[in-house]
C-alpha cells in the first residue's frame, strides 16, 4: 500500500514535471515567435528597410490615387512589421506603423504643420532648421528637423511630384503646388552648399475665411475702410492690393471678393497654384458666378499658358470683374490695358507704399511695351484709381497703412489723394518686445471725379453723398 503511494507520488511529480517542461517550452517558443528582429535599431533604419520592401513589391502605391493606393500601402506596411517581428524602442506596433506611413506616403513631421489650422508659411533654411509662421504673425521655430540633407531632398520631391515637378540637378529651383491652396518654393544643390540639402517656402492660404469683424478685432483695418473697398469694386472701380510678402495682400483681396453679389460675374487668373475659393453653394447648387483659372508651365511654350493669356481669354468670358492674383511680370500691361476697356480689376502686387505702387507697374508694363515711362504712368493711374497698402509691422501685426485714390484733374495732371491712413503713436521696446501703437484715421474723402464713375456704374446717390461726407454708409 505505502510502495503503491510512493509510486503514485513519483508519478505525480513526474507529471508536474513534464507539465513544467511543456510550459517552458510553450513559454520559451511564444518568446521566440514574438522576439523582435530590431531591437536595437533605431526608426531611420526601420524606415529604411520597410521603403526598399515597398519599392520593390508595391511601388505602384507610391504614385496611385491617395483614397486608395495609399491605405494600401499603410495596410502593407503594417503586415511587414507583423511578418518580420519589427519593433522600435519608445514606438508601439500601430504608432511605428503610422510613422511610417506617414514619412513614406506623407511629408513626414511637416504634414500636420502643412494641413493644420492657423499656419500661413513653412520656411525650410535648411534641413535643420525649420520655420513656421502663423496666422497672427508670430514666427517659431520647430525643434524637428530632417534626419539629413538626403531625407530632406526627398521629402521635398514627394512634395513636387504631386504637381509633377521635378527636382534634380538638372533643375535645382522649382515652383509647385500640393493642393489649391498650398504652392511652393525650392532651391536645392547646387544652388544651395551641399551640408543645405535644401531650401524651400511653404505658402499655405488660411482656408478659413476671414470675416469683416476679424479685420476690425485685429486692428488691421476699420470698418468704413472696408466698407469703401467693397463698394468700389462691386461698382466697378479697379483696386490694387500693394504690400510686402506677409503683409496680408491675399487675405484683403480675398475678403472683398467674398462681398461681391451673386450676380456679378468673377473671373480670376492664378499663378500655378489657386489660392481663393469663391464659389458659392446652397442647397446643392451654385448661386454666383465665377471662374477660376490657373496658369499652366511648360518647357513646350505652344503648352505653357500664361497670365497674359488667361487676361485675353478673361474678357472673352462677359466678366463683371477681373481678377489677378499676383502681378509679377508682363502681365501687369494686359491687367492694366483690360482695366482701361471699364472691366473692375482687382489684384496685388509687391510694392512698398501706395505711391511707389505705380511706378513699379510702369516698370513691369515696360517688359512687354516699348512706352514712355509718361506713357504708361497716365495708363496705370487711370486703370487703378484706388491702390491699398498692407503693411506687417515688426511687431508682426498687420495693418492696412493706406488707401489712396488718385484723382485726374480735368486738365489731364494727376493728383494723388490719401483717403485713410494708419497713424504710429508710439514705438519702442519693452522687455524685448516691440511695442507699436497708432491708430487709423480719414485724410479726405473721395474726389468729385471719382463720385463721378460711381454714379455711372449705379452707385445710389445716398451712398455716394455718404461717402463725399465721410460718414458711415451701410
């Protein structure tokens, strides 16, 4: 009887042995299938891999249509990592995928930057040093960067590609676009030292509109300032937006137009990459009219079309108003000469005051005519009887400085009459922060000759005397 316990008891352990052996076999299989294969690696080296497997297997995604092609691709990359037991320290499996996806089908840590709210421009000095500048002005610059003047290179060319550029040696600088409301600069090698990589500005378009109340919180303007804008396009006096880069040109044209009733017709000419969005839509159906054209680049000239094109074909569409969305070039004498046929105008131009404004469109009409600076001086003044100057000062708010219109004297002179100003009080440092205060103010009121125009194009009597008086008018 006790041999017969002994036996069971031996038993018994040597079934509680196996059943340990089994376990730490289970245990020691399940943390072999499970080890990583990278551990140590660091994520650039991951990335690296998992680009060749993509490029070879599936290097169709790269390209395709993004709804479709690029969840693909985000699904094959997960599968990799899976397959190959592929981890990165401080990365769990879905955040290493989505990194992933994100640096090879994106734009890496510039994505959320690129379509996130409230950032106007990405300014990349180099592949270390990465700028973003926000909607109020303010300028940081981020502590992420490029892993290398390479990665840099290539990120960018991602960019490009969507707009079917190409960046290389043989064509270091190019303008592009990534969406209707982003474009591009870059400058790559050897435009750009080697160490550089690469060079490029972002321009992102704010998609959110900017309503009148927001000029006036802001300081940027007064309300009968934009009152007067909008009355003179909508009765068909041609307007200039002039400022620096930054100085909100865009952002003042594109409010103005925003006030254009429904039954006027629009026509604006864009440089490569759209900018504003004007049509309007209710209950599924559009209630203005407008269209948006773009120019088209090209190394074949019987395929590039340009500005001047797009300004012949514009008046070939029976608009109410034109607009263009930058002038830059030869294409400054067409807007000027389609001003002049009684079509409104409304464009922008870079110009460092209202009256400079006008000597550099003689000087930009001088590239496409062989005029007198006299000439071409009585052209522009008569196409553009109101110029406005923004202005975005150190202390990086914006302000509309000037509205000027300038008056023709029976006799043919020209005199240039300021309308409203912005006024500095006071400017000085306080614990390292630029102080500027000032205010806006009416210098005159509008001339007899320019009440005159409004009155023809249908201007009510009571908003013109509103405006002679300088009083509030709606």
């Amino acid at each position: 009887m006790f041999g017969e316990k002994r036996n069971a008891s031996v038993f018994n352990k040597q079934e509680q042995f196996e059943d340990s052996a089994d376990i730490n076999s289970i245990s020691q299989a399940h943390s072999l299938f499970f080890a990583s294969e990278s551990e140590g690696k660091d994520f650039s080296t991951v990335l690296s891999d998992v680009q060749e497997y993509i490029s070879e297997n599936y290097s169709t995604l790269i390209t395709g249509n993004r709804a479709d092609s690029k969840a693909q691709m985000k699904r094959y990359i997960t599968k990799y990592l899976q397959d190959h037991r592929i981890t990165v320290n401080g990365m769990g499996g879905d955040a290493l995928a989505d990194a992933l996806y994100t640096e090879m089908a994106e734009f890496g840590f510039l994505t959320k930057y690129i379509f996130g709210t409230g950032i106007e421009e990405i300014d990349i000095n180099s592949w270390r040093d990465i700028e973003v500048q926000y909607s109020d002005g303010s300028t940081v610059k981020l502590a992420e960067r490029f892993d290398s003047p390479e990665h840099a290179v290539n990120v960018i060319r991602r960019m490009l590609h969507i707009s079917g550029m190409v960046l290389d040696n043989a064509s270091p600088i190019v303008l592009g676009h990534l969406s209707k409301n982003i474009r591009i600069a870059v400058l790559k090698s050897p435009i750009v030292d080697e160490d550089v990589g690469i060079a490029a500005s972002i321009r992102i378009v704010n998609p959110q509109s900017m309503q009148k109340e927001d000029f006036i919180k802001s300081g940027t303007a007064t309300e009968p300032m934009l009152d007067f804008l909008s009355l003179c396009v909508r009765y068909g006096i041609s307007v200039c937006v002039a400022g620096a880069t930054s100085s909100g040109k865009t952002t003042v044209a594109g409010w103005i137009l925003t006030t254009i009733p429904d039954n006027k017709r629009i026509y604006t000419i864009e440089n490569g990459s759209r900018e504003l969005a004007l049509v309007k839509e209710k209950d599924g159906k559009v209630t203005n009219s407008v269209i948006h054209t773009l120019t088209r680049d090209s190394d074949n000239d019987r395929q590039r079309v340009d500005q001047i094109t797009l300004l012949d074909m514009a008046l070939r569409f029976n608009p109410d108003i034109v607009v263009v969305g930058e002038m830059r070039g030869a294409e400054a004498n067409a807007a000027q000469e389609a001003a002049r046929t009684g079509v409104a105008v409304l464009t922008t131009i870079h110009s460092n005051s209202c009256e400079a404004t006008y000597r550099r469109m003689v000087s930009l009409c001088k590239r496409a005519v062989d005029m007198s600076d006299a000439t071409l001086m009585d052209y522009v003044t008569e196409a553009y009887p109101i110029v406005v100057f923004c202005k975005q000062l150190e202390n990086k708010q914006r302000r509309m400085m000037e509205i000027q219109e300038c008056e023709i004297l029976p006799d043919g002179t020209r005199h240039f009459r300021p309308l409203f100003q912005y006024v500095i009080t006071e400017n000085y440092m306080e614990e390292g922060n630029f102080i500027i205060e000032g205010h806006h103010r009416q210098v005159n009121t509008i001339s007899e000759s320019l009440a005159k125009r409004l009155l023809e194009n249908g201007m009510p009597q009571p908003i013109i005397i509103g405006l002679r008086e300088g009083v509030k008018t709606i």
